[in-house]
DNA sequence: CGTATTTCTTAACTTAAGTGAACGAGGTAT
DNA sequence: ATACCTCGTTCACTTAAGTTAAGAAATACG
C-alpha cells in the first residue's frame, strides 16, 4: 500500500530512504468504511486527501438534493478548495466504497516542506498539473451534451460506471437519473 | 500600468526594488489589438498571460462551430494547458478588445524562479488558488441550469454580459445564442 | 428468511434547449 | 448611397431533459 504512494511522488521527485521514512513516520494512513461522511457542509478542515484504494466523493446538497460533483479513485490527490481558502466547506465528501486514504493536513505539510524543499517543488508541479487537466476537463464539460458527456465517460473512466450508483453518475454528469436511464437506453437502441 | 501587475503580486508576496527592476527589465508588456489570434488550435507555446487590461477569451471550433470556454479580464493570470503537458493547443485565444497583456514564457520563468526564490512560491499558491476557484465554478457550472448560470454571471461578471458577443456569451454558458436571447425574454417576462 | 429501503427503469406529460429560417439594426466596404 | 455582413432577436418546429408517479430489482437489515 505504501509503494503506491511513492510511485506516486516518485511521478514527480525522487525520494531517499530517509524522506520516505520521513513521511512514514507522519502516520497518513487511513482506512474508511463505505458511507463514511469525511466532511460535512459548514465544518472547517484542514485535511487534503489521496486515494490508494476506493472511491470517495464530493456533493452538495442544494434544495435537498445531492449534486454529485466529483469521484476521486486510485492515484487521485484531492485538496478541497475550503481547505485552500479557510472557509467553512460548501459541500459533503463520502466514501463510496471501502477505501484506504491518506489525510495529511497543513501542519504536516509545512513540516514535510520545512525538512525536504523537494515536497514544495512537488506540489507546485502537481498543482499546476491539476489545474491544466481541470481546465480541460471543464472544457469537455461545456462543449459537450450529456450524451457526449456519457460517452466520453464510457471511455475515460469505464471502472465509474460499473462502480459507482446510477443516480451519483447522473448529477455528476449535469442530469437527473430518470434522463440517464433514458439516455442509456436511446444509446442502446441506436447501436442495434 | 505597471502597478496592476506589482498590486497583482503583492497579494502573494513583498517584492524590492530590485526584484521588480528584474521583472521589467524582461520586456514583458504588450499591447494587442481586439480581434488579434494569439494562440491557434494545433500550434505549441510556452507563453503565460496576464491581462492588465481588456479581455482575451478561449474557444475551440467543433464542428466548424466555436464553442467559448473562457473569459480573462483584467487581474486574471492566464497559463494555457497546453503549455503545462507540452502539447499542440487544441483552443484558440483571441482577444476580444484592444488589451494590454504580459506574455511569458517558461524561459523567463526559469530565470527569475531562479534568481529570486520567492517567486517559486508566488506560483505555487497561486495555482492553488486558481484550482479551488476554478473547482468552484465547476460545481457550480455543473450543478444549475443555464438560466441560473446567466443570473450567477449578471451577479459575479456583470461587466461581461457587456463588453462581450452575445454569442460568445451563449456558448460560455453552455447553450446556442437563440436560446440565450429566449431566456433573457423569459426573465424580463417574470421580472414584471 | 422476510421485510424494508434504496436503486433503477419505464411511462406520460411538461418545460426548455436545439434547429432552421427569417427579419431588422448597425456597421463596413465599395 | 448602396450593397454586404455580422449580430441579435423572433418564430415554428423538433428533440431532449425535467417532473411526477408507479413498479421492478437489488440491497440492507433485523
């Protein structure tokens, strides 16, 4: 479990003994039930996340529905933005699967950085690279329909759609359940 | 026209004289007039925008339709994908007015990254900032209507809805330009 | 094991966005 | 001044998503 955090990092620097045992000895790693809330609308936090194993998720509740707007699964860093701006979160993170994490919050970071600048360095390059990839994502997002947008899922993260309930898959793909049931269908019916 | 730029770093970090001396000793302003391509779909870059005034916008042409994805005006800092994973744009900026931008590349970004520590820093919280902002609008995007995203923009971008095409505003908003001119009836409708 | 609950699908109807076409206002070029 | 073009709006029609409701299927739980 913990090599799949170093091929992590080692994606970005390259670690010695020394500043992996560091980071051991930080105590990141969680194991989380299914259906465990980890933040809840109008709580502070400090925590960023990274999925070694499962599936969490991100949803507002807005009129009392949940708008799903986010899955992270394996190799998925993930630092909600209340945590970046000091506010209160807008939004719940539940697991949506048995799942191991780890959850590092900023004291650790600033400890980590103090002791190895490498870690800085990595996370300039990490957050540069997530936002490029947002951006595209977005991208994707507004030029395309729900159908393409479908589609394209099918293609880029087929593991969602088996692993993930129907009705979280449609908010997260800007529609109501009852319309991606029928959009399945209408996809069905034009392959045939 | 300096002072945009300085007040723009001041909220990360506190430059000297000299640091700022090294910043326009690098000839980075330049002014471009409306309707200049600075970025063709297919093409790589390494250049960095900041728009100290005017707007530049982003859009892709699918289907020999342009689809707008982007708006950057004044005080926005812009680092297109394509830079980031070092790959032929698959966008087009253009600017919308006459504007006064910098432009940067990684080389100049090297050398003062270099020379001056701090900036390194500057990037690193201001990208993450740029991504939380920016997963914000995303949620925000994917959770309404898009009657809902033009009422969000007339409250957060007012500006906007004037200085931009009605068309180019439609496809931000993720819609045709007939259905925004049919929903801006339909407010004006229920205002009264 | 059986009951309760959640999840998914289907259907009928409503609402809003997409499409294609036409029109007028405003700007530009000749 | 005229012809041309872009842009925004409007309209009629089509298509797809929202809504409400019902029922089947899967899952959770006592």
């Amino acid at each position: 479990m913990k090599n799949i955090l170093f091929d992590f990092i080692a994606k970005y620097v390259s670690l010695t003994d020394d500043e992996k045992n560091a980071i051991l000895s930080l105590d990141l790693f969680r194991s989380v039930k299914k259906g465990t809330t980890l933040l809840e609308e109008g709580q502070k936090s400090e925590d960023s996340y990274f999925v070694l194993k499962g599936c969490i998720r991100i949803y507002y509740i807005i009129d009392g529905e949940e708008k799903t707007t986010a899955f992270y699964t394996e190799m998925d860093a993930f630092t909600p933005p209340c945590v970046i701006n000091k506010v209160p979160s807008e939004y719940f993170i539940s697991c949506v699967e048995d799942s191991i994490l780890t959850v590092s919050n900023s004291d650790m970071e600033v400890e980590i950085n103090s002791k190895f600048p490498k870690f800085d360095i990595m996370c300039r390059i990490l957050s540069q690279e997530l936002l490029a990839k947002q951006q595209i994502d977005f991208d994707e997002f507004k030029t395309s329909s729900p159908e393409q947008r479908y589609l394209n899922l099918l293609q880029k993260r087929p593991d969602l759609i088996q692993r993930v309930p129907q009705h979280q898959l449609a908010s997260y793909l800007g529609i109501k359940p009852q319309s991606l049931s029928r959009l399945r269908a209408r996809i069905l019916e034009k392959k045939s």
